[in-house]
C-alpha cells in the first residue's frame, strides 16, 4: 500500500479514541454553559438598575451655578483660555508675517523660471536661435539685399548682451515690430506676427537669463574691432567671392535648359520602368501607384526586376553627372564656379543582390527602398530643372543686375576707408570743437588733439563695429552694399556736419552715446528720443567713445 504524506502530522502518543468525549460531557458543557449565562444576567441587570437610581435629575429641575462661581472661578477660567488663545494668534500671526516675504520670493522665483523654461521654447520655435544663435551669442541669416537682389549672409547682432544696450521696453519693441527691410521680422500681435504679450515677456525673461557677465560683455570689444577692420581688410576678397556666387547662379540657370535634355524624362521613364509589363512586380507597382499586371523577372526577389535594375542604375549614373551641384566652399576659395557629381545619385542596383547600396553608417539597403529615394530625388531636382528652364529669362532678369552690381562695387569698393584722411579731418574737426568751446567761454574744456592715421583707423573699427548697423546703409549685407560712413539705415544719417549740428558741443554728444535715447525725451538741439538708440555706457570705455564721436563729427 502506498504511503500518504499528510498536510498536519499527528501528535505523539496515543492516537485520539472516538468514544472519549461522549453524550455526558455535552450535557455538563451545556449546563455549565446555561449558570453562567444566569449569572450575567444578574450581574447587568443590577447595574442597570444602581445606574437609574444613581442618575441625576434633569438640569431644568436643578439649581443652576452660585453667581459667586460664574464671576469668579468661570470667568476666570474663560478669560485665562482666551489670553492663552490670543498669545498663540498673536505668535502664529507674527511667524506666518516672517515666513511670507520668503514665501512670495519661492513663489516669484518658480514663476520666472517657469517663464524663462517657456521663453527658450518659444525663442527656438520663432525661429529666433537660427539668426542670433543657439545662446544668443549672434550669427548671420541668409537674406536677399534689396537694393542688388543678391543673395548675402546679413549680419545679426548678438543677444546676450543686448541688456548692456537697451531696455526692457526697447528689446520689447524690436521683438514686437521687428526691423523692416532686414531679416528681422515683426512677431508681436501689434506688429503683425502672432506672439502674444506674456509670450514676448516670456522670451524677454529668457534673453535676461542668458545675459553674460558684464566683464564678458566688456572683454568682446577687442574682439569685435578687429573683426570691423579685418571687414574692411578684406573687402575685395569678399567681394570676389560674392561675384563667383552670382556668375555659378547664372551659370546653372544658363545651363538648365541643357540639362533638362538630358535628365528630362527621367522622372517618367522611371515610373513606366516600375509600374510597366514586362518590368514590374507587384512590388514596384506599389511603389508607383499600379497594378502589376505582367510581372517581369526578379532573381533576387528584391521587388525590382533584373531589367529596371540595369536602367535604374544607368539613370543614375546620368543624373549624378548632369544634376551637378554647386560646391560654394570651393567656389569661394577659387573665386570661380566649381559644379561638383550630385552624390544624391551615388546609388546602383545588382540583379543579384537585394541590399546592393549601404547606409552612410553602413547599414544594408533594401533595393526596393533605394528606388523610391531614387525617384524622390528625380521628382524634386526635374521639377525645379524644368521651372528655371522654362523661366530662364525670369530669373536672369533677376541675377544680371545683382552680378553688374557686385561687378561696380568691387571697382569702386565703397567699404574703403582712407585714414590719413579720416585722421586729417578728426583734427580740424577737434579743433574746431575747441574754438566753439572757447566762444562760449568753457574754461574746462580739453585741449584739442592731434590724431594719427592708426588712431582713425581704430576709431573707425569701433564706429563700424558698434554703430555702423544702424548709420551706414547696407553695413549689415556685406563690404560691396555700404554707402558709406554716417550715410544712414535704420539711425539717421552722419555725413556733412550733422552731428555737429545737432551737438554743437562734443561733450553733450559723447553723454548722448553714452546713456543713448529715452521715449519722448528731448537730446541734443531739437532732437527727441525714440528709445531706439542703444547706450554703450556699460559696454565702452568714454575713450572708447569719444573717438566714436570724433569719427562720427568728422564725416
């Protein structure tokens, strides 16, 4: 018989006997049971009975409080619990005082960061990081120069120092109206674009967050003037290189209709290849809208035939040297059009392999999902092959004057500087200013000053790196569009004295510079404040900026 392994094991000992506890011992239990239940009873009925007897009349039958106890021991103890009540108010209320200034920072303090978290998204879904940087620091956009219709890199002015030069409402007013004629464009709902009040407040809070050290701010001076005057060291390079740009645009635009009889077709005879009989499978044909009704021969089971293999390949052997594209790096450095294979097309296809091409990482390519890019790329370079061909005149009504443009300028190179002039003028002008002084009977006045041709050049790297954008036209597109020192963009014009006009003394000018201009508040002889021109104050040196002035008197 098998052995059964119970869930309990028994006790040691006798094993248990059926008959032990039998009809007797219920009986006792039950009699046990039922004396001890009488004995309750007694016991809860006499309580009950003590407790009605001990129970006290009711309180409209009782004599109420002596008038002793209520105006003595009762008063007291309610005006005690009311002086301990007070005291605690009195201490909770002063600490809830001491603990709220704190509090309401806590709270100022998340909300802004909350604001500057918005902020940053907001100045990256504007599009704002692409032209001024990823941190404010400044960069270029690409921009179509009015005047020439070339195509320029426009200079944009960095952000996180902008609280050295204006205001919270003036930064508010760039960002709400933007600056007309550049690529600064109106974002503001005033303004015409579609961020609300809080969201400029939120990027404002943003760009206050990013603001360097005053120290750093300070420190890109050097920086910044030797990048003004390497511009103007560099002019003719530049402009050489703008001219190669614009002779390659002309050229590719000259050169589409050639192109297009090479390439033309290829876009539809690859559709006819894919979805066609005999050259399809059900695969291809998805790929281009059919029905494959007579598949072709597929060896490697790639979705491709072994024939639109061989065309495909071939096609794109075509476009890789036909479709050429523009290398503007090379261009640049060789100052002539340099058309390199477009390596869009660097695909081939093998009847035998069904990864034929790799990823740049190296990860195999379907044949069939080579195809399709194959045939995005025809579709998007024939459509605009076909739009500059068949508008050839169009567009080269539209680059010839930019080329003839950049053609004058690097004859007459505008963006050049003579210093020896500029110092003669600075020290008849110095001069001048000291016998206006000497009229009006300044005894103080600085004794005029001679300057070298070094220091004209160094006064005019601090005009156009830190006044330039605003009062010389076409400063910001490049050397070959200035019109000249003080000739006026978005400031007013410099030139013939009117600066002089303005500020006869040169002091009150160098004050003017210094501090810029408040809304509505009266400058200088019969100017009033927009709140558009910056102050350097907190940015240069009053050397720094007299020579600014100097400059500027001189023109």
């Amino acid at each position: 018989m098998p052995t059964i392994t119970l869930a309990v094991a028994a006790t040691e000992g006798a094993p248990p006997n059926p008959e032990a506890f039998g009809i007797g011992s219920l009986a006792l239990v039950l009699a046990a049971t039922a004396v001890l239940g009488w004995l309750a009873f007694l016991y809860v009925n006499s309580r009950r009975r003590r407790s009605a007897e001990l129970e006290e009349p009711p309180e409209n039958l009782s004599p109420y409080l002596s008038d002793d106890e209520l105006e003595n021991r009762r008063s007291t103890i309610v005006l005690r619990n009311a002086v301990v009540a007070g005291a605690l108010l009195s201490i909770l209320m002063v600490w809830y005082a001491a603990q709220e200034p704190a509090r309401q920072v806590a709270f100022a303090e998340a909300q802004h960061e909350e604001a500057v978290e918005r902020g940053a998204k907001l100045y990256e879904r504007f599009g704002c990081a692409g032209c001024h940087g990823p941190t404010g620091s400044g960069g270029g956009a690409e921009f179509s120069e009015a005047r020439s219709g070339v195509d320029v890199t426009w200079y944009v002015p960095s952000l996180d120092d902008v609280f050295y030069r204006f205001s919270v409402d003036e930064v508010r007013f760039w960002i709400e109206y933007g600056r007309p004629g550049t690529p600064m464009p109106a974002n503001g709902l005033e303004g015409g674009g579609a961020m609300t009040f809080q969201e400029i407040d939120e990027v404002i809070a943003f760009l206050q967050s990013i603001q360097i050290p005053q120290s750093e701010a300070v420190a890109r001076r050097e920086g910044a003037v030797a990048s003004a005057l390497q511009r103007i060291d560099e002019g003719d390079r530049i402009t050489a290189e703008l001219l190669a740009l614009q002779r390659a645009a002309v050229a590719e635009v000259e050169a589409a209709p050639d192109r297009l009889g090479v390439v033309g077709d290829f876009d539809t005879r690859a559709r006819e290849l894919l979805g066609g009989p005999g050259t399809c499978t059900a695969e291809s044909g998805a790929l281009v809208g059919r029905v494959c009704e007579e598949p072709g021969s597929d060896t490697d089971r790639d979705g491709l035939t072994d024939a639109v293999e061989a065309e495909l390949s071939e096609m794109a052997r075509i476009a890789r040297e036909t479709l050429l594209v523009l290398d503007k790096e090379k261009t640049k450095k060789q100052l002539e059009a340099v058309f390199v294979p477009n390596t869009n097309y660097d695909v081939a296809f093998d009847a035998t392999s069904s990864h034929t091409n790799e990823a740049k990482d190296g990860t195999p390519i379907p044949d069939l999902d080579a195809a399709e890019t194959l045939l995005q790329h025809l579709d998007t370079d024939l459509l605009l092959l076909r739009v500059a061909a068949e508008r050839q005149e169009a567009f080269l009504a539209d680059l010839l004057p930019g080329l003839e443009f950049l053609e004058e300028a690097a004859a007459a190179r505008p963006w050049q500087v003579d210093f020896d002039a500029i110092a003669a003028a600075m020290t008849e002008r110095q001069a001048a200013d000291a016998r206006y002084l000497e009229s009006q009977g300044v005894e103080d006045a600085p004794a005029p000053r001679t300057f070298t041709a070094d220091e004209a050049r160094e006064a005019a790297g601090l005009y156009n790196a830190y006044c330039a954008r605003c009062h010389t036209g076409g400063w910001s597109a490049g050397p070959p569009f200035e019109q000249g020192p003080g000739s006026g963009a978005w400031g007013p014009a410099l030139r013939q004295g009117r600066s002089v006009v303005q500020f006869p003394d040169w002091r009150d000018q160098v004050e003017f510079v210094i501090g810029g201009t408040d809304q509505a508040v009266h400058y200088g002889v019969n100017g009033l404040g927009s709140g558009r021109m910056p102050g350097f104050g907190m940015l240069l040196s009053e050397e720094d900026i007299e020579m600014i002035v100097m400059f500027e008197r001189s023109l």
